[in-house]
C-alpha cells in the first residue's frame, strides 16, 4: 500500500526593496554588471562640481522649462569625480594599451566635464579626439566650475560672509564677462573684500573653504535662486548633461 506523501507547503513573502540594497541580489548571486549599475555617468573634476551640476538640474526640473522626465541619480545617471591630473591614465576608446585605465569598463557612457585651465590646450585635443557616440568630453567656457555662477548669484552668496564690504557689495555693478576667465579668488578679494581678508588660496583661485562654502549655499538652499537666475553658461550646460542622459535612458 502506497502511502501519501504529505505536500509541502511554501511561504512566500514579497516585499519592496531600496534600490541600495544588495542583500537579495548577494543571494541571487546576481553580478552587478547584470542589473546594478547607472546608465550613465557625469564625470566631474570635484565636489564642487558636483554639489553645482546637483543644484542646478533640480532647479531645471522646477522651472517653467520643465522636461519630459526627471531622471534619477543612481538609477539613471551617477556621478564620479576624477581630479583633473588623473585623467591622463584613463582610455576612452577601444585602443589596446596595456598602461591605462579603459574607462569602459568602469562606464561605458560617460560625459565628461573639465575646467577650461590654463595651458591645458595639450589634455584637451588628447581627450576630445577620443569623443564618440558614448563618451562626450565637455570643457567650460569658463576658468572653473564656480566661474559659470551668475553676478545675481555670486552676489547673493557673498552676502553670506562677514568679510565682504556690504558697501561696495550693493553698490557695484558687475558682468559674467568680468570675471568668467579670472581667478575668482582674487576677483572677490579686489572687488569685494575687507582690508586683510582674503577669499583666495596661493594660485588666487577659490581657497578651499570658500569653494566648498559656495557650493554648499547653492546645494543647500541656504540663499533663493531659481532656474531664470542661472547664468546662460550654466543652463547650457545642464541641458547638455539632461540631453546625455535621456540619450542614454531611452527604454523609459
């Protein structure tokens, strides 16, 4: 006589996940090459470039410009910062040289945004001969990424500081063009400063406690600024980078 095997019973439970949780692809076993990486990445030389380009794409998705689709960081796009003298060790094309870094494996489609510089003519030709369908190489028309910041804006953030003259602060009339390829340290601390202080570092450009000051206000929201404030370099630029990622998150 057979006897009947009791049938098993399963429990399943389904629940929703944060998109930074690992622990059931872990145990999936699932590589994250298969489903775990943006599709698309913003390279930027620094935090500040970063904490901008940030501040600026969510005032474009509030503005009256509004597009289509606002993306998601980490989903859609992520940034990763490079540190601008690193950049000669990455290879953005499919060469096979055995000393460099093939960025494709990091990221295969990357917009990549540099400082304009000085004398820095040489990276620039190296870096935008490597441009394809999937590597853009974007440099500012401007010395630095604080350099595209509007005279609305700039003026906005200064008052932030007790060592602006307030005075002269009000009283001045300034343009984009007196100072977008200028060190903007040594700008501010001729135009602006109290005697005895200085915004700048040795190469008179932002010291670094300012640079990252100025774009924590931004960031933050600490002063108003909205989407029509925004220089005409600046909102360039965002719709470059927005135009890159919906390229690249067709399938939405």
């Amino acid at each position: 006589m057979k006897s009947r095997k009791k049938k098993e019973e399963f429990i399943y439970k389904i629940r929703n996940v944060k998109s930074d949780d690992l622990d059931i692809l872990n145990k999936l076993e699932v590589n994250n090459s298969s489903v775990f990486l943006a599709n698309c990445s913003i390279w930027v030389e620094g935090v500040t470039d970063r904490k901008y380009i940030k501040a600026f794409l969510q005032l474009f998705y509030h503005s009256d410009e509004k597009p289509d689709i606002e993306f998601m960081e980490d989903i859609n796009y992520a940034f990763f910062e490079y540190a601008g003298s690193n950049l000669k060790h990455y290879l953005f094309t499919n060469e096979n040289k055995f000393d460099e870094i093939k960025a494709q494996f990091l990221s295969n489609r990357i917009f990549l945004i540099a400082d304009k510089d000085v004398d820095k003519g040489e990276k620039h030709k190296y870096l935008s001969e490597q441009q394809s369908e999937n590597f853009c190489y974007k440099v500012l028309n401007v010395r630095e990424i604080e350099n595209i910041l509007s005279p609305e804006i700039l003026k906005k953030i200064l008052k932030k500081f007790e060592n602006i003259n307030e005075n002269k602060l009000e009283k001045s009339t300034i343009k984009m063009s007196d100072y977008k390829n200028k060190s903007l340290g040594k700008f501010i601390n001729d135009k602006f400063a109290k005697v005895g202080k200085t915004f700048s570092a040795e190469s008179e450009t932002l010291a670094t406690y300012y640079k990252n000051r100025f774009a924590d206000i931004v960031l933050n929201r600490e002063i108003e600024i909205k989407w029509k404030d925004l220089s005409t370099t600046a909102k360039n630029l965002i719709k470059e980078i927005y135009g890159f990622i919906k390229k690249h998150n067709q399938h939405l």
